[in-house]
C-alpha cells in the first residue's frame, strides 16, 4: 500500500484542492470530489460521506470484483495486497485527472460525461458541453406543449451537438417525435453516441429520435416537414466574434463552430435559424431559441420581421435574458 493510502479522505481531497486552486479552478473542491468519486467509481456522495466520517481511501475503490476475496480460506494479506492495488490504481487516475484539470481541461472532458436534465451524457473533445442555461429553454418547450395539450408533438432541434435538447424532448414527452440537425461530423459523432446510450435506457423513445448530418440553416434541410413543425428547439451558436471566452475550458476546448454566432454581434447563425425554423414550423408552432445576454431585443424584432407574430425573451434560471419564444403567424 502507498503511505497516501492510509490516509483519510478528507486529507486527498484537501490536497488536491489546494493543486486546483492554485491553478485557478472556481469550484476546487467540488471538482476534486467528483474526480475522485470518478477515480473510484463512486458516486459524489459516497465521498462526501467519507470525509464526514473520517474514512480512509482504502474503502472507496469499487470498479474491480477482486475486491472481494474469491473465497473464505484466502489469506488476509492477499486480500490486503488486493486492496492496496486497488487503491494505488485509483489514486494514479486521480492524480493524473487533477493534473488535466489543473490545465484546464473542461471537468466534464475528464470524467467523460456531463449531467443534462434527467440524462448523462457522453462527452469529449469535438462537442460542446451541454450548460445548465439550456435545461432553461428546454423547459420553456415542454410547457408550452403541456399548455397546448400536445400529446405527439412533432419537434426539431437544430444544432443537436451532445444532443441534450432533442434527447431530452424526445425521453421527457413520451410521443414526441424529434427530428435533429447537426452540420460538424465529429460532433455528429457525440450525438449518435448519446442516442445509442439513450437506445439501450429508453428504447421506445429513441425510436422517436431521428438523427441527419446536415446545415441547420440551410433552406433544403428538412424540407420534407416544410410548414408541419409544432416546435423547433434550438441552441445555435451566438457568442460575438470580437467577445472571445475568457475561461480556458471554454476558449481552448469548446469547439469554435459551436460557439461563434458567425459575425461581429453573434447574430448572423442564428437569424438564419430564425428563418429556417419559419419555414419549418405550421401556423401556431414555436421556436424556442438560446441566445447571448445581449441579443435579445434583435433576436425579438427579427423574428417578428420574418414570420413571428409573437415574441418575447425568456429568462434562464439566473434571470439573465437567455432565450427566444417565438409564435408562428
């Protein structure tokens, strides 16, 4: 066993705390409790209540079966051996996370998943990290097809990436059916992966997802649905292009044609979303669209010059201005 392997949990994680914190890390803490957890596979709150208790690491590591002693007559130090190469393993893949993440390398890269609503979702680089924000436009959709008793919504969602938002849609609002867009192979890649995960969950409602590699904003995409929409759900990309992120996981990692709205104001992908969505939806469908903070008095005025009879912004959970809703005329 390492001499780190006696020790308990609280004096690791500290430990690794302080590594990120110095790297600059907002959340050192909780970032080293969940890779640890990771390292481990546990579950956040299984170190959680290690450190309360005072417990050592040599409880936590769960992946391997040898963990148990194959039977009743093995010696007590093979089972300790066993133990102490469990956890010398797991604090190897600690030590090596916390130095990803110490380089900035988004969390959820790390860990290889990242939590959207009620699924987990695959994750890495060429796709970009699903945001709690979006979770906000997601739900603005499932209420208004819950106001519009809408039992087997036919539903779009342009510029799948992971494909949180039409993954969600289609599992939450059984009898949905979602047709996705994404333009980028690779990221396309993510989105098959997250839709054969959610097949062996959920298969009926991935029945209910269909998947093309295509431009979201281009006029022939789709155009078999042309008018017979009753929602497009969107997240395109909308940063400014002069508005380059400062926190490195985003500026380094994200994929660039997932962030930038294609103009000096972030506005040109998506008011060509707008236009696509008009042509998709029926009289009386919706778009739901994310945008930047500060797009969102241009998002409302354009939607209404090209189609929309209604439109508003929506606020995200922080209250920040974060979404179009937009009524079909």
């Amino acid at each position: 066993m390492t001499s780190e392997s006696i020790h308990d949990v609280t004096d690791v994680i500290r430990s690794a705390a302080r590594t990120l914190h110095d790297a600059d890390i907002d959340t050192p803490e909780h970032d080293a409790k969940l890779l640890l957890a990771e390292a481990c596979g546990r579950d956040l709150r299984d170190i959680d209540k290690a450190m309360l208790m005072g417990e050592p690491l040599d409880g936590l590591p769960h992946e391997h079966a040898s963990f148990d002693a194959p039977d009743a007559g093995a010696a007590s130090s093979d089972s300790s051996a066993t133990v102490g190469d469990a956890v010398t393993t797991a604090l190897a893949r600690f030590h090596a996370m916390i130095a990803r993440r110490a380089a900035r390398e988004p969390l959820q890269y790390i860990t290889g998943h990242a939590p959207f609503r009620y699924l987990d979702l695959e994750v890495g680089p060429g796709v970009f990290i699903p945001r709690p924000e979006t979770e906000t436009v997601v739900q603005a959709g499932i209420d208004w097809l819950t106001r519009e008793r809408l039992s087997t919504p036919r539903i779009v969602d342009l510029c799948a990436g992971s494909g949180a938002i039409g993954l969600s849609l289609v599992t939450e609002v059984r009898g949905a059916q979602v047709w996705a867009v994404e333009k980028v192979p690779r990221t396309y890649d993510w989105t098959m992966r997250n839709w054969r995960r959610i097949s062996r969950l959920d298969p009926l409602a991935a029945d209910n997802y269909h998947l093309e590699l295509g431009d979201a904003t281009s006029g022939t995409t789709l155009t078999q649905f042309d008018g017979t929409i009753d929602m497009v759900v969107t997240n395109p990309p909308y940063i400014p292009e002069a508005q380059i992120p400062e926190q490195p996981e985003v500026r380094d990692h994200d994929p660039k044609a997932a962030l930038y709205g294609g103009s000096a104001d972030g506005t040109l992908i998506p008011e060509r979303i707008v236009m696509r969505a008009a042509g998709l939806l029926r009289p009386g469908g919706v778009l739901v669209m994310e945008h930047d903070i500060s797009q969102g008095p241009r998002m409302v005025s354009f939607a209404q010059a090209n189609g929309f009879g209604q439109a508003h912004t929506g606020d995200d959970w922080t209250g920040r201005p974060r979404y179009l809703f937009a009524v079909r005329s």
